[in-house]
C-alpha cells in the first residue's frame, strides 16, 4: 500500500485533533521547509528519523541488460534518505 500526502494529512488531523485546514497547512509546510533546504543544498536531519541529502551523480555508461547495447546516463542531482539507527532498529532493519 501506498500512502499519500492526503492520507498523512488525515492521520495528523486525528493525532492531534486539529482542523483539517490547520493539519494540510502543517503537513505541506513541513515539506516546503524540508524542499527548500534541500534545494539550498542543506542536508536535512530529523532526529530519531533519519536525514535527507542532495547528491551529485556524474555521467557514467550503462548497459541495457537484454540487448547489451551501450549508453551514457547523464550526470544528474538526486535526494538520497538515510534512516536513523533508531528508525531502522523500529523497522528490524538492524541484527542487534
């Protein structure tokens, strides 16, 4: 299942009981204020969560796996997430 902006709004307007207007201004301000360091090239750390990072990523060659045909992939820029240690011990990602 996927979740959706409109769902996360939902759960936070029952959480802490607030107007659904008050709850999707809190939720898009929370991402606009996230993008926005992240487009300033600000890492964005959230405690007990994780941290959001831009990277670059050069020009390399691929190959098509099927045909074994060649390309290049342009250099592009990508926003990578990192969970936390506590995030990913919650999820079972971590042995200990």
């Amino acid at each position: 299942m996927t979740r959706i902006k409109e769902d996360i709004i939902r759960d936070v307007m029952t959480k802490i009981t607030l107007d659904r207007k008050y709850a999707k201004n809190l939720v898009e301000s929370i991402l606009d204020i996230i993008k926005d360091s992240l487009e300033g090239g600000e890492e964005v750390m959230i405690s007990g969560f994780g941290h959001f990072k831009v990277r670059h990523k050069s020009a390399r060659v691929g190959r098509n796996p099927k045909t074994k045909v060649a390309y290049e992939i342009s250099e592009r820029t990508v926003v990578t997430f990192y969970p936390s240690k506590v995030f990913r011990k919650e999820l079972n990602l971590l042995d200990s």
